[in-house]
C-alpha cells in the first residue's frame, strides 16, 4: 500500500539468540528500499506486518563475552526493530562525534558505496569518480568515500545550486550544474 499504509504499533521485545548483540535504538534510518518495501517492489518482499528501518543506532544493552562491542558502547546496525538483536557482524561502534540520528543513516549507502568503488568500480589510486545525483545519500557518500579510497578528483553532477552546495559540503573537488541531464 506505500508508505501512507504505514502504522505505528508497539511490537513484543525480541528475544535475544545466544551470542547475538542487544542494542536499544535510539534512531533509526529510513531508505529507498523502505519506500519500495512499503510498496512491494524490493527484492526481499516480507509479509506484512513488518518493521521499517534497517539502519539504526543506540547503545549496546548486553553483549556476549569476546564480542567487539560491550554493554553501553554506542554502535551502528543493521537490522528493524526499537530494541534490536543483532548478530555480533551486523553491529559497527559509532564515534562519540557522529549523532544517533547521522549513525542511523550511514550503513546502507556507506556499505553500497564501498562495494561499488572497490568491488565493482575497482577505484585505483589517483582515478577521478563522477557521481550523478551526487546531493543524495549514496551521492554524497560516494563524495566522502571516494577520496579516502585513494580518489584524487570527485567530480558532483547535480541539477539545482542547493544541490551543488550539498555536494560542496560532501566533498565534491569539481560540481557540474545540469538541470535536465537526465531527459
């Protein structure tokens, strides 16, 4: 039914497997794929009901020993719940100096990015990446991921000034201005 379908209902709390991370949530992020969820058009398709928001940040309410994190570390996540339990690979600590809110935004597009320059872009040192729609979330990861994975030149392709100065602000070397490119 798309995101107008949505209903916000108080869930049971999960039960943590052995092993697995407990972490409160204190944010949680909403992508493209949640959009397409809401209309059945991603490529997971659950049954409804289901949570939104894969992406999240908190604090580590428990830990089992030896894992990464411990009690009260803040960390970053995947998964989609208020209080989530997650398997110990699927939680990244999370600096002091990145807000829960900027935290629960970061691992989809931060992971897509990575996986495209080094994976299928496979980005040399010194190469120059263009990145279309480059004021977005992948747009504007890609700027920032970019040059520490060896960029010398990221060059923003975006349709409107604003967007030129979002592009600015990730880390865009060189912004094109092309409204209309697209058509």
């Amino acid at each position: 039914g798309g995101p107008q379908a949505l209903e916000l209902v108080d869930i049971a709390e999960p039960v943590p497997a052995p092993g697995a991370v407990v972490v409160d949530v204190h944010a949680a992020g909403v992508a493209f794929p949640d959009a397409l969820l809401t209309r059945g058009l991603y490529q997971y398709r659950p049954d409804p009901p289901f949570t939104l928001g894969a992406e999240l940040a908190g604090v580590v309410r428990s830990a089992p020993e030896g894992a990464h994190v411990r009690a009260g570390d803040r960390v970053a996540g995947l998964t989609m719940a208020e209080t989530a339990v997650l398997d110990a690979g699927q939680v990244f600590p999370l600096p002091d100096n990145v807000s829960f809110e900027a935290g629960a935004g970061l691992l989809f597009n931060d992971l897509t990015v990575y996986f495209a320059l080094t994976s299928r872009g496979r980005l040399a040192e010194g190469e120059t990446v263009l990145v279309h729609g480059a004021a977005g979330g992948i747009g504007t990861s890609t700027l920032r991921l970019a040059p520490a994975l060896g960029a010398s030149r990221v060059i923003a392709v975006v349709s409107t000034e604003d967007k030129a100065e979002v592009a600015r602000a990730a880390g865009a070397t060189d912004v094109v201005l092309a409204d209309g490119f697209k058509d």
